[in-house]
C-alpha cells in the first residue's frame, strides 16, 4: 500500500465527537484549499456511519459552498432525515470556521431485485498497455513534478486519451471525451462503504479536466481556473476501489463560465457500476 493511499485512508477515518457529529482533517501539504473529493468523501463516511450495514448507498447529491481551509479540522454534522422500510436518507453539513463549507444528500436502500439494463462499455486499451501517469507527464513538465506529481496521488491513473496538457499544446488533441483507467495503489479491507467513499473522492480528480481538454485549455495553464460547484453520484452495484475501473468521460455542454460533465465507471468486465455528473466553475481569462 502507497504512503498516499494510507494517507487517505486514515483521512477517511474520521473521529466520533458526539452523536452524529464527526471531524475530519486535511494533509497539510495542500496550501489554497481541500480537494474537493475528500470532503466529499469524509461526508459520506459521517452519512454512512448512521445508517445499517444493510443498507448501501445508492445516491449522493453535494454543493461545494465554499473553500476549505486545510489548516483547521472539518466538523460534518449528520442530519437523520428518514428512516423508511426500504429507504434511508441523510443530509450532511461540513462546517469550518462556524459556516458551512459543504451540503450533501445521500439516500440508502435495502438491497432488491428488479428489471436491470446498462450502458455497453466503451472499448478502450487495457490500463496494463497504458503508461502511467509519472510517464506520460515526463516529457511535459520534467523528472521532478512529475514524481511528486504521481507520489501525491492515492490512486493509479491511466489516461486512455490526451491529457489537458497534452492537447493544450496541440489542437488537434483537443476532445469533449475523456477515458481513464483508475484503482487506488494498494489492497483494500472488504468494507464496501470504504469502497464507494474511494470512488467518490477519485470522481472529482478528472471530470472538471474533460471540460477543458475540450477547448485546449488546462490547469495551471495562467489563464484558466475552476472549481467544482455541486456533484451527483449514482452507485449501480458494488465494486472494488483496488479493482482497475474504467472512468468513461464527457462534456455535453459549457457557458456561462461554468461547464457539464458526466461520467460513468465500469468494472474490467463491463458492469457500470457508477454514474456521475458535475457542474464546475471555469473560467477563462487573456493571457495577457
């Protein structure tokens, strides 16, 4: 197991402080603001702390409010909606510095049968044939970012396609599709809330990217900028985070200074087991 992904784990692993009140921290090597996908994470490990085993999450609905200090804990208070025969629904608040930072919705459902279909599996190159993350970077901004770049990192990521970097630097790149292999970089327990809360954390790495790789435009780039504004999740069926996922990605639409993108995660073997969408703040400025 990664130092980064032990570093996550533990960061998932939040303290008890009262009934349904936990809190939660940030790695200290980040010095603007809380990544998105952890305090997306961390809420859903306080929701799924109040709820029966029995019941999976099938559905979380999240507004980022605003940025989060990474210098001071995370207090996620958890409010017990409902508590139906079937269903279970938690509305969660992460609160820094007295003022909420972050809202999500999740519901929870007993496990039934019904009529299934699915989406077919986009084809793409298995992740083994694809380089990693360090290497496709390389070239790009050197030996040393690309090292911290990939050691930070608790998942291994392959891009089946062009990075924004890559295609800002040539248009002819440019795609409103992205498609990435991901899995976290090492064994994990069987706690299948630890698996969805992984995911949820991985699904804000790379969806705000297919936005930008559809107009050459990337991170850090002295023009662009973002954030995510709210997020929805579906989770389909159970899956493993140590388990290589195929993110398939795209962008149906921008303006406004803020842009849509969709995804779906699918098992090595075809099973979508998660669909996302997320609406992000972007925007543009001259270079001069």
């Amino acid at each position: 197991m990664s130092t980064a992904l032990k570093e996550l784990l533990n960061l998932l692993d939040l303290e008890q402080i009262e009934n349904d009140i936990f809190r939660g921290r940030s790695p200290q090597d980040r010095q603007q603001r809380v990544f998105g996908g952890q305090v997306a994470g961390q809420a859903l490990v306080a929701a799924g702390r109040t709820v029966p085993v029995d019941r999976p999450v099938h559905s979380l609905h999240a507004y980022f409010l605003r940025p989060g200090d990474p210098l001071v804990p995370i207090v996620y208070t958890v409010d017990r909606v409902r508590d139906g025969r079937s269903f279970t629904t938690r509305r969660v608040a992460a609160i820094q510095h007295g003022k909420a930072i972050f809202t999500l919705s999740a519901s929870f459902q007993r496990l039934e049968r019904g009529p299934e279909h699915q989406s077919a599996m986009p084809e793409v190159p298995d992740p083994e044939t694809l380089a990693t993350s360090e290497e496709r970077l390389l070239p790009l901004f050197g030996e040393k970012f690309a090292e911290e770049f990939s050691r930070r990192r608790p998942f291994d990521v392959r891009h089946a396609t062009p990075l924004t970097w890559e295609a800002a630097k040539d248009p002819s790149l440019i795609t409103p599709e992205s498609k990435v292999w991901l899995r976290v970089d090492g064994e994990l327990p069987d706690d299948p809330l630890l698996h969805v809360c992984l995911m949820t954390y991985a699904s804000d790495m790379t969806l705000l990217d297919t936005v930008l790789l559809n107009h050459g435009l990337a991170w850090g780039d002295q023009r662009t900028m973002g954030a995510s504004l709210d997020h929805a999740m579906w989770f389909h069926r159970p899956f493993r985070a140590d388990d290589w996922l195929l993110y398939a990605q795209e962008t149906p639409f921008a303006g406004g200074s803020r842009g849509l993108a969709r995804g779906q995660v699918f098992t090595r073997t075809g099973d979508l087991v998660v669909s996302v969408m997320q609406e992000g703040l972007v925007r543009v400025t001259d270079r001069d």
